[in-house]
C-alpha cells in the first residue's frame, strides 16, 4: 500500500468523512454538513443510478451525504419517461384473433414486438429522469424473474415491467401480491395450467425459495400445500388480469407455514407476509444490489425490521440504506462488479450520449451476458464476479475500446445532422439476441445494418470532433471548484489505477486510460 | 518440484512412453516416484467432456422400463409407447430421439448409469446443481466443484487451462479458486480478442472482485496463446456438425480436443430440460439436439484418432417425478441416468432401474450414489489415486476398459 501516491491524499481530503469505522449497530447517523466530495458523489451516483453525466456529478459532489441521499430519492417516478409501443395497448381478445387467423404470421410479429420491447427498455435506461427508477426495476426484474423466451408475450413482459416502476418503490406487501397475480409470472411459473387435483409446484416454490423467505424458512410439505392454494388462478382479463377461478380451484383446508385454513394464493402470500424472514431476505436483496456480496446478517436482521415497521415501505428501507455505514463504507468501495447494464449504460451517461439506439445497446448487453427480459434462469443474474469470465470480459473491452468511441462520433454526427433517424430501431432485422447468440458485439454505426450507418469519410471527418468533446469535459471538470487530475480519475474509478495512467494523453487516449483499466468495471 | 517432474519425463522419453498410454494403471508401479510421474500423464492424454443438461432431464423418459405397467399408470399423457422407444435389452430402452447414438451404443462405447441420485434429494434446481456440482451431501455445502478439489493438487503448467466451458453456462464442477477456467464461444475470435488485454503487475491486493479480474485476464492471454499456436494444426475430421445450439457448440469441442489443445476438462450444456408442461414435444426436441450434436462429435474424434482419449458424461441437477402432473409435463423429481460415452467406455447398463413399485411421493429412490460416477472418472479415467475429497468415499464403477 505503501505505493499509493497522491490519490489517496485527495481523497482523503476531498471527502469531509475521513475514514470511516464499521459500526455494527449500523445506526444512521448525521453523516457531515460539509460537501461529501467527488469520490462519494461518484459511489452514490454509480450505485443507485447508472453513473451520472459530469455535471450531475459535480453538483452532487457539493452536498452533504444526507442531502444527495435526500435529493436522488426525491427523483423516484412511477411511470417511464418514453410512452410504450403502440401494440402494448392490444387487448388480450385481439392478440388471440390475430394468432388465430395466421399462426406463423403472428410467430414473426411476436418476435419483432419482443425485439421492440427490448430495445424500448434499454432506450428508457438511457434516457429516464430518474435512473434511480430504472435500476429498481432492473432490480425487481432480476428478483421477481420471468424470462421472455419462455412467457412468450412481450405484452405481459411489459406490464411486469411497468408493475416494477409503479409498485418498485412502494409497498412491498402490494409488490408481492402483485406478483403473485401478474400474468407475465402466471405464464411462466405455469400456475396458469394448474389445477384443483393436479396442482403445479413451480410458483409456489420460488414464492418461497427466491421471492420471500429463502431456504431453510419452508418445508417441502409447505411448497406441495401452498401449490394447491394457487390452483385456479387464470389470465381472464382483457389487459392480462389474473383471477382465481372456483372450478379450477382447490378450496380444501391447507397448512402453509403453520396457518391452517381454506387458503388461496393471496392467504398464502399474506402468511408470508407476517415471517421475520421475509423482510430480511428483501433486505439481503438491497444489500447485494447496492452494499457488497457480503450481506452482514445482524444488519440484515436491523434492516428488515425496518422494512416492517414502515409497513413495508421500500422507500423507508432504501433511506436506512443509503445513510448506513455500511452504504459509505471504505471498505466495501469497488467491491461490486458492473453488470453489463452498469457499464454500458453508466459509460454513455457519463458521456452524455443520449441517441445510441436501443438496438446497439442490447447488441452490446449480449455480448457481456445480459439480455433484457431474458435472465438466464428463475433466480436471475447471479451478479458479481459471474459477470465476469473469460468471454464476457473480453466484450466488456472491445464495447470500452470502440464501442464508446463509435458511439460519440455518431452522437456527434447526429448533432451536427439535426439528429435525424435517430432511434428507431423497429425496422432493423438484426437485433434477435436469442435466435443470434453470435450476433456482432460491433457497435460501430459505421457497420450497422441500417439505413442511417456512416461511411469512412463521415468517420474520418467526426472522428475529431468527438475526440475534442472528451477534452472539453475534461476542461470543464479540471475548471470546476476545487477540482484536478487526482479528482478527476475519482469521478470515474472507485480506487486507484492499476495500469500506469500515462497522462499525457489527449482526446480518447484520456478516455482509453481510465475505462480501459480494470477498476472500471467496479463500483 | 514440478520443474523437476517434467525434466525427467522429458529425459527418460523413450522409457515413460508405455505409461503414457491411457489405460496403464497408475497403481501398477510400486515406486512413489514413478507412481506421480503417471498420475499426471492421465491428465495430460485424456479430456472429459460434461455436458450439462440445465433443468433436470427427465430419466424415465430417457431410459424407458418397457414392460413396467406401472410406467403407463404413472404416466398416461406422456408415457412413451413402443414405437417411441429403441429396444436396448433388459427390459429398458431409450427414447427414439436418441437413435443417433445407437452406433455408440452398438459398438459397446456407450453406457447408461441407472438411478444415480443422493438420500433426501433436493428439489430446487439451484441447491440440486449445487450439490451434484460440488458433490456434496444433501445437507452439507461445499465451496468448491469437484473437479476444482480433483485438479488443484494436480497443476501442469503446459495447460491452457484446466477447464474450458464452450457456449456460455458457469464453470459448474471446475468453479473455486485455483484453477484457470475460460469460457469462450468461438477459439479464433478469442485468441483475437485476447491479444489486446493489457499485462497488469500483480500486487498483494485483497480487494476480491479486483483480484478476480486480473485472474481472468492472466488467464485469458494464457489459454489464447496456447490455443492460437494448437489450433493452427488442427486436422481435417470432415464431420458436418448440427446447426443447433449444442451442434456448434460440440463442433468447437471437437475442434480443441482433435488439435490437441492440453486441457483436462471441457464442459457444454443444452438448456430447456425443464419440461413441467407440454413435455412430449419439448423432451423429443431436446433430446434429438442433444444426440445429433454427440455423434457428431464421436465421429469427429473417431476421425481424428482422439476418441479413445475422450470420455463424454451427461449431469443433470435431478430427474422429474415419476407420476406426470396435469399440464402434461413433470415436477422437479429425484433420481435419473446418465450417459458414459467414450473410445474406452464399457458399453451397457450399469448401476439398477429404480423400482417404479416403490416411490416416496411419487418419486424414484436412487440406486446408485451420483459420486460413483465421479470415483470413475476420478481414478478410472484420469488413473489418479482415489481421494475421499472427490468420491466422498463412493467406489467407482467397472465401465472403463483397461486398454
């Protein structure tokens, strides 16, 4: 450590809090009243959104930790910023007349409404006002999983997105019941076919397994008892709805997690509701998802309890979280890997490109192992160091050498063109991450099948331009109130390169020697 | 100490050669020295292929008790009938979507290990691959695959790496610290791609999630050397592989084990095994990907003379329930067969059918504890000194032949 030259200095001074103590009792406290400093602005920022455009960072950076706490939670929406596709509004009537009249004609326009649905998204994570919203989403999609290979409709894989942004930071108790009655969920943990006298475990057991309890805090007789409380239950309603249905239901008395009764689905969702376990298990979710791979069980065990005692207010929790000690932590600085959704997302914030389309944004998310509303199993992306291995590290850094690169000279070319074409990626036919596990992590516009790709000499001729842009944010940041080369590799990095920064390099070579080092795949 | 290992293999060339030759037991030579010398040649002259189906397999489905009663009792809706199914004597046969791989099997390459499972099955497919990838018992968690404590006291630094997973899926049995595992798509592309990773000087850092990082790019330029130089030799095997998922992914297999890049273990995975509904079809799909892409790349190997050097195993995190639910699919079940297929395999049965007239639940109970096969591989494959780490004390089964 002793090698540690200046950088530690200026973060010691940049930020108020010098180092901090792991308080076990994890009490929030009054943090500082001083401004927390570019470092802290940037682990809030990386954390809880993805990555912020330089100013935001900057403004941030002039806060006291409670007031950015306070600030980022006053951005939660309910609604996205981008109006769904138009199909979304079919009901479920029509969708069934059209597969009835051409079967393989509906097989083609499902798929190209699925290819719409993630593009849709991954332009959303782009561009919302409150990424704060979008990464609870994500959150809750990697938690309450459905997977769109196996659902199939990509009308029910958006009303399951949309009920994570309505309910995402509410109550957890709606959240929940919601779930358990989302027709996405029905399609794909089978309780639509099943039945009194022929119940289907497969929801029920992840109810219990991955939604509320986690093991050891169930029985196996509880999972055969709770699937036949939720037979019955039918996609009916002309948007998706689920309702329990008498004949197909099983009314007999059960025994689920000590209540005994003629129970159905929504008891039993209610019995879980009243576990100890079942706020800690959300807490540990949090934990993983903002804190470290290490959830602590004590502070699990505080951190549920709050969640309960705000009647299950998830914005309750996720303030207790972010003024924890365990939130700020030194210790737990860059001990969280980027998900692909992180690092791409979070890399063109940071550089403020708003026009990459949908379609390239997933193109790249493949290439690192992520396909929006397609988690590789029930238990969602397993995070981590898994998002790390030979082959997805490999996509990380072509998508940092050239993706970025690509992406800002077509950004800068869309600015000086008036920004026409941008966006709408419903035509281009390439973009099927399933059916193309190949696909081309290529980003660059130039090679893009569509019709707005640049040709060499509009590359030659932007190359430049967007080149400058990366020395003018520096200027900018260099200028800004107390702030120099040491802050600015903070603004990006949770710690110290690892490569040697040369730092005499200008323009992307600026940009190279940051996200090309390994601790940009941190936070 | 293993500087030393290699210079004298390397001088005495000539005398080590017939020890080299898979199928010597190393346990014939008395001398400890010696002994070492041919634990690691297993290793060095023979790959295990794993082929993961994800989901859990459905057995009794796969290999059918013919003239069980209780089979059609417990399975109405999907239970095969005869024409479905490829007579393979002693009452069993296998599902007609296999036949593929009745070549295998009449040549006496193939066998099927009957009933393998552990006591108190778990029925979660994240605890069940846990615990058949780890191998532990039902109630007891492991840190590491199996094969990561049977590999790394066993390091050779002229490895690519220990393991190479092809086509995505985790590391499964190879996961744990200290061993090098790639996972790659397509070798050209990775070789390409890993020439611009940068040599980063290693410090005493104990930031974890950094730590691994830097393993994997250490690992990445590695392996791509030592593939880019063996593939550049590669020989012709003339086979055409499915276009299917699995198909290409057993091509690229194939292609490493025939150019000779030196890896012990490799390991594919087919997805969707999952069958709770509408089994009938799904099952028939995957099973038909799932021989189509092996006995390409048996003929492959055959082709290329590497097939005696190849052992090719199946796992599953479980079997489904014997009895059919009511969406023409099957729950998440207990006990299930598995497939050994190989140039040195003892074609056959192994292991017992589980008695369809003694279910707990409506599920199987296991004849044959899973870690057998493990043992088997172990040390009659590998020819390495059954340890109890990796066969928890299980005793491999007599399906490979000596030579």
């Amino acid at each position: 450590m002793s090698t540690l030259p200046s950088i530690l200095l200026i973060l010691y001074s940049l930020t108020s809090v010098g180092s901090l103590s792991l308080d076990s009792a994890d009490e929030p406290k009054d943090l500082s009243n001083g401004a927390m400093g570019i470092a802290d602005a940037r682990h809030l920022l990386d954390r809880t959104c993805f990555g912020a455009p330089q100013q935001q960072l900057q403004e941030y950076a002039q806060l006291n930790r409670a007031e950015a706490v306070n600030r980022l939670l006053n951005t939660l929406q309910t609604e996205a910023k981008t109006p769904l596709p138009k199909w979304h509004e079919m009901s479920f009537q029509e969708i069934r007349d059209l597969r009835k009249k051409d079967t393989r004609a509906f097989g083609k326009t499902q798929r190209g409404w699925q290819r719409e649905a993630r593009n849709w998204w991954a332009n959303e994570l782009l561009i919302s006002e409150s990424p704060l919203t979008e990464r609870l989403v994500l959150m809750w999609h990697g938690h309450f999983t459905s997977e769109m290979r196996t659902v199939k409709s990509p009308h029910a894989m958006l009303r399951q997105n949309q009920l994570f942004r309505e309910k995402g930071s509410g109550s957890f108790d709606d959240l929940l019941r919601a779930i358990a009655t989302d027709s996405a969920m029905a399609l794909y943990l089978d309780t639509q076919k099943s039945k009194k006298g022929k119940p289907n475990e497969n929801f029920a057991r992840e109810l219990f397994e991955l939604f509320s309890l986690g093991e050891g805090h169930y029985t196996e007789k509880d999972v055969k008892e709770a699937a036949r409380a939720f037979t019955g239950y039918r996609i009916l309603g002309s948007k998706g709805e689920v309702r329990k249905v008498a004949r197909f239901h099983d009314p007999s008395v059960k025994t689920v997690l000590g209540r005994r009764g003629r129970l159905d689905g929504i008891d039993v969702v209610n019995t879980v509701l009243t576990k100890p376990a079942c706020g800690e298990w959300i807490a540990r979710r949090f934990w993983l998802e903002f804190v470290s791979p290490t959830p602590d069980p004590k502070i699990l065990k505080k951190w549920g309890k709050v969640l309960r005692d705000a009647d299950w207010d998830l914005k309750a929790l996720l303030t207790r979280i972010l003024n924890s000690d365990s939130f700020w932590s030194e210790e737990y600085r860059g001990s969280l890997v980027k998900s692909p959704v992180d690092l791409v997302i979070g890399s063109l914030r940071r550089m403020e490109i708003q026009d990459m389309p949908g379609l390239l944004i997933n193109r790249n998310l493949l290439s690192m192992g992520q396909v929006l509303f397609d988690p590789p199993n029930v238990a969602g992306w397993p995070g981590g160091t898994a998002w790390i291995d030979s082959t997805t590290l490999l996509g990380r850094r072509k998508f940092l050498q050239d993706g970025i690169t690509s992406a800002m000279i077509y950004s800068t070319y869309q600015k000086k063109n008036g920004g026409r074409g941008v966006g709408d990626t419903s035509m281009d036919p390439g973009m099927d991450p399933e059916m193309d596990p190949k696909a081309t992590p290529e980003m660059n516009p130039a090679g893009m099948n569509s019709p707005q790709r640049l040709n060499r000499r509009e590359i030659r001729r932007y190359r430049p331009l967007a080149a400058q842009s990366v020395e003018k944010m520096y200027q900018q940041f260099i200028d800004g109130k107390s702030m120099n080369e040491g802050a600015w590799l903070l603004s990006w990095l949770p710690f110290q390169p690892v490569t040697d920064a040369d730092q005499n390099r200008t323009g992307f070579g600026r940009l190279d020697e940051i996200v090309l080092d390994p601790t940009y795949q941190l936070k | 100490m293993e500087f030393d290992r290699r210079t004298f293999l390397h001088l005495s060339g000539g005398a080590c050669l017939p020890w080299l030759i898979p199928g010597v037991e190393a346990w014939a030579f008395d001398d400890p020295e010696k002994k070492q010398i041919d634990l690691a040649s297993g290793l060095r002259e023979r790959t295990l292929i794993l082929v993961e189906l994800q989901g859990g397999n459905d057995g009794l489905n796969t290999v059918i008790p013919l003239r069980d009663e209780r089979y059609r009792e417990l399975r109405p809706r999907i239970g095969l009938k005869a024409n479905q199914v490829i007579e393979l004597g002693s009452n069993l046969g296998m599902h007609s979507a296999l036949k593929p791989l009745t070549e295998a099997w009449e040549a006496d390459e193939a066998s099927w290990i009957l009933g393998l499972g552990y006591p108190e099955p778990n029925r979660s497919h994240f605890r069940s691959i846990e615990i058949w990838e780890t191998g532990s018992d039902s109630d007891e968690e492991l840190q590491e695959g199996w094969l990561t404590r049977m590999l790394k006291s066993q390091p050779d630094p002229e490895r690519a790496a220990e393991g190479i997973v092809i086509g995505g899926g985790d590391a499964g049995p190879l996961y744990g610290t200290g061993l090098r595992v790639i996972s790659m798509d397509d070798p050209e592309k990775f070789s390409q791609q890993a020439r611009s990773v940068p040599e980063v000087a290693r410090g005493n850092d104990a930031r974890k999630a950094l730590e691994h990082l830097l393993d994997v790019q250490d690992d990445i330029k590695k392996a791509a050397g030592i593939i880019e130089e063996k593939i550049e030799s590669s020989p012709d095997h003339g086979v055409k592989f499915p276009r299917t998922r699995f198909g290409q992914r057993c091509q690229i297999a194939a292609e490493m084990v025939a150019s000779g890049v030196p890896c012990p273990v490799i390991k594919l995975s087919i997805g969707g095994f999952d069958t709770h509904t509408n089994q009938l079809n799904r099952h028939t799909r995957l099973l038909t990907e799932l021989a189509d892409g092996l006995a390409a790349l048996r003929k492959a190997l055959v082709a290329t003379g590497k097939w005696d050097r190849t052992l090719i195993s199946t796992y599953s995190e479980f079997g489904r329930r014997a009895r059919e639910n009511g969406s023409e699919g099957t729950d998440h079940g207990t006990a299930a067969p598995h497939l050994l297929i190989g140039g040195m395999v003892k074609g056959g049965f192994s292991g017992k059918q589980p008695n369809l007239g003694r279910l707990v639940k409506d599920d199987l109970i296991h004849t044959t504890d899973y870690r057998r096969l493990y043992a088997t591989i172990e040390q009659r494959w590998f020819g390495l000194k059954g340890r109890s780490e990796v066969s928890r004390g299980a005793r491999p089964l007599e399906v490979i032949r000596k030579s």
